[in-house]
C-alpha cells in the first residue's frame, strides 16, 4: 500500500473535518508512516498540512487520556441516598396523655457511590425519624470511630430497625396522626441522615446529610417502592 498524502490545510477548513480526514489515514497503523503499529513517529513528511493534522491527532489523544486518568480523582460527586424498602408494624397514640408515639418500623437504606473512580468511606451515620416535624426515634446507622468504603460505582445498603415510644408530640402532632388515620391509615414520615464521609485519595471530611420522605401504610409487610432523598 503506497503512502498516504494528507495535503490539507488545517488553517482553511474546518478543524473537525481535517482531523476526521487527516486521524483516519496520518494516525492509521497502516498508514504512510511506516505502516507499523499505533503509536509511532512519523519519520518522513509530505506536507505542512499533514504534520500539523497528524500532531492535532496526538494533542487530541493526550487530552483525552488526561481527563479520563485524572479527572476524575479531582471531581468528586457526594453520596446519593435511597430507601430501597420500609415496614412499618406499628404506629399509634400512647402514653399516659395519649400524646406519644408507640412505633415499630424498619428501613432498608441505600447509599450510593455515584463516583467511578474514588472510593466513598463512611464514618459515623445518623438516622433519625420524624412525624410532624417532631423526632419520634433516632438510631445510629454506623458508629463513631467506625468506617465503611463503597466501591467507586457501587452501593452499601443499611438495615435500620426501631420501636419504641416517642417522646410527646404536641397538640399539632397528634392532630395529624388523628387525621391521617382517618384518611386511610398512610402516614407521612421523614428519614433523615447526617453523617461523615470522605473520598480517598482526597482527605476532606464531607458532610453527608439527606432527607427521606416516606408514605407508609400500617401494618404493611413491606414498602418496596423506592424513595429518593435530597
């Protein structure tokens, strides 16, 4: 196969067109360079336009490994958290005043390393739960001192069980649950997360903080619908 002339003039088309013409036949292996494999470098020239497409071709590849190898260890996007599935066997006023919670409920919580090059470590997590805007339980998901990584691309799920009695909710509070159970019995809860988290190789400590919003109805065996936290 005889030598390719890429006689083009980067300076009067187009630079797409003259790399999409000049990358297919200067950078081909089986090119007029030699015809031996990719990389190589050109030993003989036919034309300035040739020599300035052919070492465009080189820049474009460069930039392109560059930003695949270090971007992203430079670009970290935070933890995203889903509830993947939720039971809640008991809801229900208690107490001397009636003005309490009575509460069984289990969660199965997400957290999502939406990176594909950094690792997600996790240290001390919180979670609370909330009717109303008043807390009725608070578990610590992982504790202090602790640490959990999740694979860059991959997701740890969090099995969060509580029961117990809340504290009081106040006249609002129990005015809501009132309602809600006569409108069918779905209560409206909110999960929330705080927590720390950081991105080797980086030594930042991030916050983690989502907010879970949950419809659940009583008594269900389980809540299989996903729910996105912000």
């Amino acid at each position: 196969m005889g030598d390719v002339d890429c006689e083009l003039d980067c300076g009067d088309i187009d630079c797409g067109e003259c790399l999409s013409v000049c990358c297919s036949s200067a950078c081909d292996g089986g090119g007029g360079y030699g015809g031996g494999a990719w990389p190589y470098y050109p030993y003989h020239h036919h034309s300035s336009g040739g020599d300035r497409c052919t070492c465009l071709c080189y820049c474009l590849l460069l930039v392109i490994l560059l930003v695949l190898l270090v971007v992203p260890y430079f670009v970290v996007f935070p933890v995203h958290v889903t509830v993947q599935g939720a039971s809640l066997a008991r809801l229900a006023l208690a107490g001397p005043n009636g003005t309490a919670l009575a509460y069984d409920v289990s969660l199965a919580v997400a957290v999502h390393n939406r990176n594909w090059a950094s690792l997600a470590k996790l240290g001390a997590v919180d979670a609370e739960l909330r009717f109303a805007g008043a807390r009725i339980a608070g578990v610590r998901m992982q504790g202090e001192g602790s640490s959990r990584e999740i694979e860059p691309g991959k997701a740890d799920v969090y099995h969060v069980a509580a029961a117990g009695e809340s504290a009081q909710l106040g006249g609002d509070g129990v005015a809501e649950f009132v309602k809600e159970s006569a409108a069918g019995g779905v209560f409206r809860l909110e999960l929330k997360l705080s927590g720390e988290v950081r991105y080797p190789p980086h030594t930042r400590v991030n916050r983690l903080e989502a907010a879970c919003p949950l419809e659940l109805p009583l008594s269900s065996p389980a809540f299989m619908k996903k729910v996105e936290c912000v």
